[in-house]
C-alpha cells in the first residue's frame, strides 16, 4: 500500500501527536479547577493514568480527552474552557470543545454528564464526579466507576481498555465492583478471551 501524497514517516509527528493530547488535558483541568467546577478526567487517558500506576510500559496512546461534569456546572464549565481558547460545538448529540476555530472533533475535549445515561438502553447512568480521586495535576476518575464506565459503553475500544486494566492486574473477577447480570458476563466474557499466562 503507498503513502498518500502528502504521507510520510515521522517519530516527531508520533511524539507531537501524544503531546498534543496531553496538553489539551492539561489545559481543560486547569482551567476547570481554576473555575471550581467539580469534574473528573475519564476514558482512556483514565485508563492510561490506572495503568501507569503498575507499568508504564502498558500504556496505550488515546487521542480523546473524555472529561466527567454536572450537567448543572456545564455553563460554568464552558465559561472557563472558552476562556482557556477552547471553541464549543455541539455535534451529534455531544457538547465538545475544540483545541481553537478550525479544529476538528478529534481535536477536542469531549463532555459525559454525570450521573445520566449516555445512550438508550445503557444499564448504568455515568457516574457522578465525586467518585474521584486527585491524580498528578488533575482529578481521575475512581477506579471501580471507570471498569463501570467502559463495561456500559462496550465499544471496541473500551474492551481494549478493560483488557489493559487485566493485563497489569489492575481488575480480576475478584476486584470487580458491583455490577448488574449484564456487565458481570461482559466482564467475565474478557476473562474467557484472555490467553494463558
């Protein structure tokens, strides 16, 4: 398979790529905790912080920055954020803010209500930012609420996610939360696909 025209290789475009989304997290939770608004860093620079806690070396890149609010704080919250420079958009259902005017979605910090279902049919509503804890510059999201989290949601990549929390020994079927019947065989369905040790 060729390189588009304009492709081409680069170890910097990968380094500024990961920096791009660092600082994006780092500018919005500044700017939220500057403002008081109460929130919670989750989705998988969550999953990224957890893991590094037992191995950095397990740590998976993610381009979004996923970040937890009241629906009560959101214009709070979104008078601080434009204040920071970032450009709200309202797009398919989601309140995001963009990294400036001509950014696109995947250039952004993406909204979850707290305490609401995220999408019809769902077993569990988010949960609420309280179930925080204090991370290196920014508050993350507990980590029973997050496994919770990506159980409900059950994309692709929440599953990888899951899978990363097993593989450095963050979850097993003994560290699980509470959990309803559904998630409890979703999470057992991992374990099963899980190779041997």
């Amino acid at each position: 398979m060729a390189l588009p025209d304009n492709g081409r290789f680069s170890l910097q475009r990968m380094i500024d790529a990961v920096e791009k989304v660092r600082r994006r997290l780092l500018a919005a939770t500044a700017a939220l905790e500057a403002a008081g608004v109460p929130y919670a860093v989750l989705g998988g620079n969550a999953v990224a912080a957890w893991v590094t806690t037992v191995d950095e070396a397990a740590v998976r890149n993610t381009r979004d920055v996923d970040v937890l609010l009241r629906r009560d704080d959101f214009e709070s919250a979104k008078v601080a954020l434009e204040g920071a420079g970032f450009v709200h958009r309202r797009a398919a259902g989601i309140d995001l803010f963009l990294d400036g005017p001509g950014a696109s979605a995947r250039d952004a910090v993406h909204i979850v209500f707290a305490n609401e279902i995220v999408k019809a049919g769902e077993a569990l509503p988010s949960p609420d930012v309280d179930e925080s804890t204090q991370a290196d510059g920014f508050r993350i999201i507990d980590l029973d609420a997050l496994v919770r989290v990506k159980l409900t949601a059950w994309r692709d990549k929440d599953r990888v996610h899951l899978r990363d929390l097993i593989d450095v020994g963050l979850l097993s079927r003994e560290s699980a939360p509470s959990l309803p019947p559904e998630l409890l065989s979703r999470l057992g369905s991992l374990f099963e696909d899980a190779p041997p040790e």
